[in-house]
C-alpha cells in the first residue's frame, strides 16, 4: 500500500476529504515524532509501542572492495505491534 492508497482507506473510513486524512496522518506523525524525542517511547493503544533505539560504532566491511570501515552510531525506531492489532496475521 502507497501513500495514496492509504489516504484513500483512510478518507472512507473516517467519512472525510483525502485532504483531512493527510492532515490527520501528518499531525499523527508529528505527535508521535515529537513524543519519541521527548521520552524515547510511546504507546498507541490497540496499535502497539513506538520505541528509541541505539546503536553503537561497529566495524564493518565495504562489500564491493573488502575494505574494513568504521559504521557510526545511530539511533533508529523499533516498533511493536499489540496482539489485538496483530489480530488474525
């Protein structure tokens, strides 16, 4: 599913314009965005948990030239589905 179709779903579901669906999918991402930087976690009830992680410096190996680099830490988001979201998967 693209960004299109997803607007669209979501426009019929809720019985609004494909405008409100895009403001209420950006507004969505913004709070939990927001949310994330603040505390490192949140929960969307019947929906799962939105969680920081961290990972460290690693060494690494170019795979074209065979080179040993030096990958960076990062940060990332891991996210965990509730059973009830997960339903019948």
């Amino acid at each position: 599913m693209n960004q299109n179709e997803l607007l669209d779903a979501l426009s019929q579901a809720t019985e609004s314009t494909k405008a409100d669906a895009k403001r209420f999918l950006d507004a969505i991402g913004t709070v939990i965005g927001k949310e994330l930087k603040a505390t490192g976690s949140i929960k969307v009830p019947g929906l799962g948990t939105f969680t920081v992680t961290k990972r460290d410096a690693r060494p690494g190996r170019n795979p074209r030239t065979g080179e040993t680099i030096q990958i960076a830490a990062s940060t990332g988001v891991k996210f965990k589905a509730t059973p009830t979201f997960l339903g019948d998967l």
